[in-house]
C-alpha cells in the first residue's frame, strides 16, 4: 500500500506499548497518535508521533483504527466512541466490567456494520495452543472427554497500578483479569457449556474483588471441565489438560513479559490399551511468543480485505464474559453480595447459545 492505514492507540501504558511494537510490523499499519492519562496535555514524540492526555484528543486525528488498552470501565466508552467515528476498533479484554458494558458495544456495532471490531483474547494465538487446536480439530485422538485448568499469580495488583482491585473500575478480580483467557481456552476446546457449580472467595488478599475463582462446568453433550482461576498462586502457573478419548494434550507455561510462567510447552500423550498407563509421549517446547504479532496481523487482513472477524469477535467476547459472569452468579452468596446479574437481552442469545441455562 502507499498509503499506510492511521493508527491510534488509547492506553500508551505497557500493553498499548507492546501493541506498538506488533504494529510497527506491519508494512501496512502505522502509529499516528496516542493517548494515556500520564502523558502531558499534547505534544510529538521524536519519532512525530503525536499524543494526548485523553482520548477526545486522540479521536480527532484523522485515523482509520483505534487500539483500546484502558481500563475495563473505560473500554467500552472508547470502543463506542471509535465506531461511532467510523474507525475498525482493536480493544483489549475484557469487553467491560460487566455484560452490560459489551453488550452496549454491540448495539453500536449492529449500526455500524462495515466496521472491523476484535478483541484482543491473545492466548488463542500461542503457538502451543494453535498447534493443540489443530490436533483436536484433526480428531486424531478422538473426541474431547474432559478438561483441567489452572491459571494463577500471586497477586492481582499489577503493572503498578491497583485499578484491578476496585469494583468500580474492574468489574471483578482474577476472573475477569486473567482467568478470562483459560475461561476463553475452555470454551474453545470444549464447547459452550450449560451447567455450571461454582465457589468464589476473596478471603485471602480481602479486596472486594475475588482472589480466588473454582468452577466445575459441563457442555451439553458431556464434557467436563475444572477451572481454577487464582490469586494465590505463589508459583505462577498456566496449565490446562485436554483428556481424549485416545491421548492427551497438556499446555504448561506461557511465554509472558515477566517470564515467571514457566517454558511454553505441550505435551501430547498417545494412549493404547496396553501402554499401562504409561503411553507414548511428545514434548514441543516453544521459545518465542509471535502471539501479539499474529494476532494484529490477523485484524489488519480483516481490515484490509473485508474479511470477517472470527477469534476475537463481539460474538464471541460475548460468549466468554456470560461464561465469567455464569461463573460468579453459580455461587449464590457471591452472586447475592455484589447484586451481579448475568441475563443478556433475549434477542441477543442467539449470539450466545439458546441451549444454555443458568
């Protein structure tokens, strides 16, 4: 292309700043302006692009996609102010705090519909896991039986900020903010599930979000799922087990800035009848992440050439927020606390699943 498409990223914090980096690989994407509250009131950067301290400055440029990076009370704000400017919207998870939020999204989305929206649920783009997608999808161990998750830090303040723990500003705790992606992983891998038991605590670190999240989840056709989701994890741990009905596949470790996950590994496991439980093993061990890199690459094309957003799409942010949401409303006392609700408007479970049920 001659003319690059006109970036601007709101949230120059570190995600919007990793954002920039996948970015400015793309021959065809270009940074024009940013915006974060630190910044000073206005001004260029020696490399010319241009920022501002909130986003209404930012929306004036003349830009043709926005990347979200905020804070989940202020997320679904920008992305609406983007669409309704007529710009393709790249926002971060979660959608909000709350189902309210995404689905208020939605109802801007359906006026614009020649307009690009994806978030960003980046685990599904880790080599590890696309490569245990594709073996699942071959059928080549069968079908999926159960899975095991637990996805876990020790703490939820993070990046030197505490937003995280504020009701206000983030909707929830662990769940939302990291436990979403294994709660998206799971859905991928297993389907959309119709029955969920569920206890919610924030005992430990007492902030009046949750510290710790436990779900026992079963799809409509039988697959289980266990789902431990935690802030009181002092190893830091990403794993999730895909049981088969001829294998095993184990996702260990991801590949993060802060490195304390662990190697990215998957571990596929062929069972036989005579293996006495010790079957056949392969380990693929990854060294570099290209996740953020595919993923902006993936929108640019969807930009680029009309393509229709398929992983990350309003969709399905919508389906893994009712899921958290699922989550949170199974435990009655945490449910009846907070006064959470986890309906969406009728006309909109289509998007959801009409064979799910509270």
């Amino acid at each position: 292309m001659n003319n690059p498409l006109k970036v601007g990223i709101s949230g120059y914090g570190v995600v919007g700043k990793r954002r920039r980096e996948a970015i400015d690989e793309h021959p065809n994407l270009e940074v024009v302006a940013v915006c974060d509250r630190v910044l000073p009131e206005t001004g260029t950067f020696p490399d010319g692009v241009r920022y501002y301290r909130n986003y209404d400055g930012l929306l004036n440029e003349d830009l043709d996609l926005i990347f979200v990076c905020m804070t989940n009370d202020i997320a679904p704000e920008v992305t609406i102010a983007g669409l309704e400017k007529g710009l393709h919207v790249f926002c971060e998870k979660p959608p909000g705090r709350d189902l309210g939020d995404i689905v208020r999204v939605i109802r801007c989305e359906q006026q614009h519909p020649g307009l690009k929206l994806k978030y960003g649920f980046n685990h599904r783009y880790h080599d590890s896991v696309q490569y245990a997608l594709n073996l699942v999808k071959s059928r080549e161990l069968g079908q999926v039986i159960n899975l095991r998750g637990v996805y876990g830090k020790s703490k939820i303040i993070s990046f030197d900020s505490d937003w995280r723990t504020k009701r206000d500003l983030a909707g929830g705790g662990i769940l939302i903010d990291q436990g979403i992606h294994m709660v998206d992983l799971m859905r991928l891998f297993g389907g959309e599930y119709a029955d969920i038991h569920s206890f919610v605590s924030n005992a430990h670190w007492n902030h009046d979000v949750e510290d710790n999240a436990y779900a026992l989840m079963r799809t409509a056709d039988g697959v289980v799922a266990i789902l431990h989701s935690s802030a009181t994890q002092w190893r830091h741990r990403f794993q999730l087990e895909i049981t088969l009905e001829r294998g095993m596949i184990i996702l260990s470790g991801i590949l993060t800035n802060s490195k304390s996950y662990g190697a990215e590994t998957i571990l596929v496991a062929y069972a036989h009848e005579d293996d006495g439980g010790d079957p056949r093993e392969i380990t693929i061990r990854y060294n570099r992440d290209n996740s953020w890199r595919d993923e902006i690459f993936e929108f640019a094309d969807a930009v680029l050439n009309d393509k229709p957003i398929i992983n990350g799409s309003s969709a399905e942010a919508l389906r893994t927020m009712s899921l958290v949401y699922r989550i949170y409303c199974a435990d009655e006392e945490w449910r009846t606390r907070y006064g959470l609700d986890d309906s969406i408007p009728e006309d909109l479970h289509p998007l959801v699943n009409p064979q799910v049920r509270g």
